[in-house]
C-alpha cells in the first residue's frame, strides 16, 4: 500500500546512468560553444546545455492573462458543465476542448468558446466503456487515445469522437509518431521482503510496444519514487507503509514527437532521449537547489499529519517523520511539460501549497528563456504556441476548466 500526501500529477519516470552522466556533465572529450549564459558542449555524443540566465531581456518575457478566456464549469445548472473528478483536459487544433470526466465517465467536448458538444462514453467494460478515465493523449487529426487504467486499456476515437477500436494494453505515457507507445513497469518490489523503516527507490523500465501489445524494445531502467517504507509486525504477520518521501525526488517524464525528457529534481536539469532510448541532450540552469529547513520540515509534517484521519495510519506516518525522513534539499523541479512549439517547460518545486506557482521555458535548443507564472490551484494539461490550459478549482471547490492566453511580445 503506498499512502501519498501530494498526488500524483502524471505517470512518472526516472533515469539511472551514472557513469554516463557522470561524463556528460564533466564534458569529456568534448567541444563547446556558447553566448555567456548559454553555453552548448559535446560529451560523447551528447549534448550538454548549460544556463547560467535567462535568455528573455526587458520587454520580451511571455505573459499569461490575468484572468481566462475560456472558463467551463458551474455549481449549478445544466449537468454538461458541471465538472467531477476531471483527470486531463486538452485542446484539439480547431479549439475544441475534450474534458475527460472521470465522475461520470465521458469525454465531453466543448467548442472553442466552452460551449457543449457533445459527450461520449459510460461507466462500463464494453466498447466506448470506461472503468478508469485517465489521460488523453491527442493523434493527427485530432483523434484521441483514452487511458484508461481501470481496464488497463486504450480507446482510439476519431476527430468526431466517434469509436474506432479498443486495445486491451498497458496504458501508455506517451507516443511516438511512428503510432508504437510508450508505457512504464515496475521492475523489483521495494516494499516486499523489508526488514525496517527507510528510504528505497523503486526501479521502473520505460517499455516502447505497439497497439498489438508486442514489445519492442525497454529503453531505459529507471529509480523511480523515493518511497519511505514503514514496517509493522514480524515473521508472517509483516506489514508495509509506503510513503512518498518528504520532500523526496520523484520523475516526470513526457514524450513529444521523437523525444523522452524527463526531470527527477535531483538537480536544475532535464535530459532527452530518443526513440531508441539513447540519451542525446542535458538541459541545465547552473544554480542549487533550495535547502530543507527545521521550518520547512514543520510545515510538512503539520500539513500531512492533518491530512490522515485515520488514526493507525497517523501513527505510521509520525514513525515516517521520527526516522529523519527529510533530505537536506529539496528537489529543484516537480513537473514538465512541451508546448506546441517544442519548447519545454519545467515547474520548479513548491515547498507548499501557497507558493507561487513558477515554471522556466527552454527553447527546442535547450537554451533558458525565462520564467512564467501561473494561477494557484491550476493543474497544467495542456500547452499550445498561444495558450495554457489546465484544471482548477473555485472557493466553492466546484471543478473548472480554464484556459489562458499566452502573450508574447512582437519579435
């Protein structure tokens, strides 16, 4: 059983090569060119992009509107608006917005001014059927990929939201435009054959396979979560906790076009691999990642141990914090995602909830352009060249989605 605090907010990947790493980052053999805070260098076939500024100079930063331009979701009123458990949303290329609605079940699609369409889909195991709503996953002419985790299926629906077919195959993080998927596996099981409270890091492979469910190829093995482990009894009455380690370094990882970039945190950077699982670039910000301090370490433990009601649950969790779970930094990085242009997005890590949700944008090149702000409480799905959109929720806890224009200045 895992117990975790902070939710998941995409599957998650993690890379484990450290001599090769090692030798990217000491660039070896390798080299360079740069523009004073850009500077690119060869290590042995890899590309390695370090930034010690941002690009953007006075006047040229992207801007996202204050308020949305487009806002679906009501507490009251017609039931196509009324918005439950929304798992992903995202924009089609004629604007219109397929909200996958995991309370009831459907995909509703909305026009580009958040009209509704029409809705599609059931509770059920059948055709159109879904048991576990999950992520969308956008194909050329704005035919969709349904993942559903529940039936540990995939639903192919046309640009109309029409069935096209079912596939019974692990659910898939990415694609490649080739049509094959990309899906993770755990490898090894951290949480059986414990013999104490700690730390561990659980393995994941990152599998490329085809909608026949043949396997093509592992690309690479990954640690995954930090996971702090929790036993209780012994002999054959053993049981095991897990939770996300405070403050612990965890992956996420998309795929765009022929490209896996992924971050764990563990340092300012992200690293892409092709489709072959070949590592060919490292995108780095040349700055430390923050320190945990004893005040951090307080608000934490405040903040999850009211969030368990449960009071056997509680008393594992404080067994959690009593065994010096918390690292001595933070992770620098807690999400990513590419935009409609190729350039890639990285939100830096929130201590809390309150703090001000920040993301900083490479250009397809690797280089920092500049950081962008986005409203608290909105959860990122999606990213074009003009908007960001993505879910939240009101005063009222009522669900919404909303979408934000992308400003930018003349070049």
């Amino acid at each position: 059983m895992i117990e975790a605090w902070v939710p998941a907010i995409v599957r998650v990947v993690d890379r484990a090569t450290p001599v090769l790493l090692a030798c990217c980052m000491a660039a070896c053999g390798a080299g360079s060119s740069g523009t004073g805070s850009f500077l690119v260098t060869d290590s042995a076939g890899v590309e390695v992009v370090i930034n010690t500024a941002p690009a953007w100079r006075e006047g040229e930063a992207w801007t996202l509107a204050s308020q949305p331009a487009l806002d679906i979701g009501v507490v009251e009123g017609d039931s196509a608006y009324q918005l439950f458990r929304v798992r992903d949303a995202v924009r089609l290329t004629d604007g219109r917005i397929v909200v996958a609605n995991g309370g009831s079940y459907e995909l509703r699609y909305y026009d580009p001014v958040g009209a509704h369409l029409k809705s599609v889909g059931r509770v059920g195991d059948g055709p159109g059927e879904f048991q576990g709503l999950d992520d969308l996953i956008v194909l050329p002419g704005d035919s969709l990929l349904v993942v559903d985790f529940g039936l540990s299926r995939v639903t192919l629906l046309d640009g109309t939201g029409a069935l096209l077919a079912t596939y019974s195959v692990p659910p898939p993080f990415g694609r490649f435009p080739d049509g094959t998927l990309v899906r993770q596996e755990g490898v090894g099981a951290p949480l059986t054959g414990a013999t104490g409270d700690g730390v561990v890091r659980a393995e994941v492979a990152v599998v490329r396979y085809t909608l026949a469910d043949e396997t093509l190829d592992t690309l690479v093995r990954l640690p995954g979560d930090e996971i702090y482990r929790v036993v209780e009894g012994s002999g054959g009455g053993v049981g095991v906790t897990g939770y996300r380690r405070p403050f612990g370094r965890f992956r996420r990882s998309v795929v765009h076009d022929r490209w896996i970039m992924s971050a764990d945190g563990s340092s300012y950077e992200a690293a892409v691999f092709d489709l072959n699982g070949r590592l060919t670039r490292l995108v780095r910000v040349d700055r430390p990642n923050r320190p945990v301090t004893a005040q951090d370490q307080q608000n934490y433990r405040e903040r999850f141990l009211a969030s368990i009601r449960d009071g056997r649950s509680r008393s594992r969790a404080e067994r959690m914090f009593d065994g010096q779970a918390f690292p001595a930094a933070m992770p620098a990085l807690q999400n990513l995602k590419v935009d409609g242009e190729g350039n890639l997005w990285l939100e830096e890590y929130q201590a809390a909830p309150e703090v001000q949700p920040r993301w900083a944008l490479f250009d397809p090149q690797g280089r920092w352009l500049g950081t962008i702000d986005t409203p608290h409480g909105l959860r990122v799905t999606d990213l074009g060249s003009d908007y960001v959109l993505g879910i939240a929720r009101d005063q009222l806890d009522t669900e919404h989605v909303r979408l934000y224009r992308l400003m930018k200045p003349p070049t």
